[in-house]
C-alpha cells in the first residue's frame, strides 16, 4: 500500500495519558535532582535513581509471575538501547548540574523535534505540517521559560554553555531511546522492557559514578538526610520505575507526534514547581511561555496521522 492511500489512525486517549504523566513526572526530576546535586553528584544520583527504579520494577515483574525478559529479546537490540539509555541520564543530571532545575528542563527544546526526527527516520512515520508548527509555538514558550532562569547565569559562561549542550544531548539520545525500544516493548511489554534496558544501563553508568566518587569524594551524611531520600524516593520510583513505563507503554502505542507534544509538559512542570517550590516569580514569562506550550501542544497533538 502506497504510503499516499495509508490509512488514518485516531490516537486513542490512555497512551496519550501515559505520555502525559510520564513528561510531568520528568518535569519535577528536574527541579528535585537540581536541589540535590549538594548533597549527591550527579553521577552518582543517576547511579542510585536507576538501581532503585530498576529494583521496584523487578519487584513488580515478580509479584507479577513475570520473567526478565532477556531470552525474548534480541540481545545486541537491548545493550544499544541500554547504551542510549546510560548517555541519555549521564548528560540530562550533569547537563542540569551545570545550569538550574528550570534550565535543565530546556532539554525539552531538542528532544520533541528529534522525537519526530526519528519516527520518521526508523518508523516511517510523516508528519502533519500543524505538528511542524505546533514544535515552533511550544519552542518559543521553552526559550522563554528557559530565559526566566538564565538571570543568575552570564551568557558565554562556559559551564553554562557545557551544560546546554549537555542537556541537548541527552535530549537527543533519548527519543532514540524510545524509538529502539519500541521492537523491545512489542516482544515483552513495557515495564518489562524498560527494567531490562534499566539494568543493562546501570553497567556503563557505574564505571562513571566510581571515578566521579574518588576524584570528587562522597559525602554519605549528607547523602541520607530527610530531604536527599524522599529526592531519590521521588527520581526511583517516580521519574524512572512509573515515569519509564508509562512513556514507554504510550511511546509505543502512540505516534510519535503525540510524544512530541507530551514531552513540552516537562518545562511547563518544572517551571511551575519553581515557583512553587523554589520561591521564583510567577510573572508574566511565566504566564506567556505556559500559554505557547499549551497551543503549541494542543496544535501537534490535534489531528491523526498516516503511516
């Protein structure tokens, strides 16, 4: 069948929910991992956030009767897609190290677009012009929440500079994530998928955390205070064992439009948790940048999409 004459699929409400809550999870990852770098370097905060994730979804495969997954899945397809996954984390904590909670969400600037890069690239997937300016609307309600936390930072500063590009990356490297998972999530389902490639990631990121732990040393009092466990309390359970799966469950069901237009929730939450949680302003960048997420989220996730 011509790809002219495919055709048109109605995205149904529940993957879009998933994605929805998944993007809102990460939203407050960023602000709670920001506030916890102190306490936790970001390596090892990855380290400890994904062993715990990866611990509660073993858990939950368990009590499910549930295997691994591994003999069900093609081997070589699950360690790249680990590899991602370990790049993804590494650069999204010290990308967000390097700059601010608010800032780190700036991710969020880079991963919808190649989000729609590689659903067309790896799946085929075309996408409707209304989504191409649904992306440019949101991008400018980004840039200006982005610019709301940038007041502390000089602009050619390198670090920052380091961080932004850092947070590009990780942008980058997972929406490939997501679309190589998605053979992954067809063969076992994804809280299993997503456990498997967790716990095959947390062997390229250890290696980084243990040279990160003797050049820079660990402080462990200040790492078991209140505050640093309900942090990775929030980042293994929240962001990583429920985040992970639910995106993973709507990533694989949805187009990839769809995940596009979730993924901007990110810096609307973390923008909104600022406020709330860090004392920042609610002032009129606020007011703006949320309202050209929202339409430009409303523009891409409208409509359907062929195949």
């Amino acid at each position: 069948m011509s790809r002219g004459s495919a055709p048109r699929h109605h995205v149904s409400r529940a993957p879009t929910v998933d994605l929805a809550v998944a993007a809102s999870l990460w939203g407050g990852l960023y602000v709670i991992s920001a506030a916890t770098f102190e306490a936790i370097p970001p390596a090892t905060l990855t380290l400890i956030r994904l062993a715990l994730g990866v611990a509660v979804l073993l858990i939950y495969a368990r009590v499910r009767g549930e295997s691994t997954g591994w003999s069900e899945v093609p081997h070589r397809a699950a360690w790249i897609a680990a590899l991602v996954a370990a790049t993804s984390m590494l650069l999204q904590f010290g990308g967000t190290a390097l700059t601010s909670g608010v800032e780190g969400s700036v991710v969020t600037m880079a991963t919808p677009i190649f989000v729609l890069l590689f659903g067309r690239a790896l799946d085929g997937i075309s996408i409707p012009p209304r989504a191409w300016g649904g992306i440019a609307l949101a991008t400018v309600g980004v840039l200006i929440l982005a610019l709301r936390g940038s007041a502390e930072f000089s602009a050619t500063d390198p670090s920052r500079i380091l961080g932004m590009l850092a947070l590009i990356g990780a942008g980058a490297s997972w929406a490939l994530y997501s679309s190589l998972g998605r053979p992954l999530v067809a063969a076992i389902g994804a809280s299993r998928a997503i456990g498997l490639t967790a716990a095959l990631a947390l062997v390229f990121i250890a290696p980084v955390a243990l040279i990160e732990a003797i050049v820079g040393g660990f402080d462990l009092a200040a790492a078991t205070t209140p505050a640093a466990l309900g942090a990775i309390a929030y980042l293994a359970v929240g962001a990583t064992a429920i985040g992970w799966s639910l995106w993973y469950r709507g990533y694989a069901a949805a187009p990839p439009r769809v995940a596009a237009a979730a993924l901007f929730l990110q810096p609307l939450v973390a923008a909104l948790l600022g406020v709330g949680l860090l004392g920042e302003a609610a002032d009129a960048g606020l007011v703006a940048g949320a309202l050209l997420l929202l339409g430009g989220v409303g523009l891409i996730a409208r409509g359907e999409v062929t195949r």
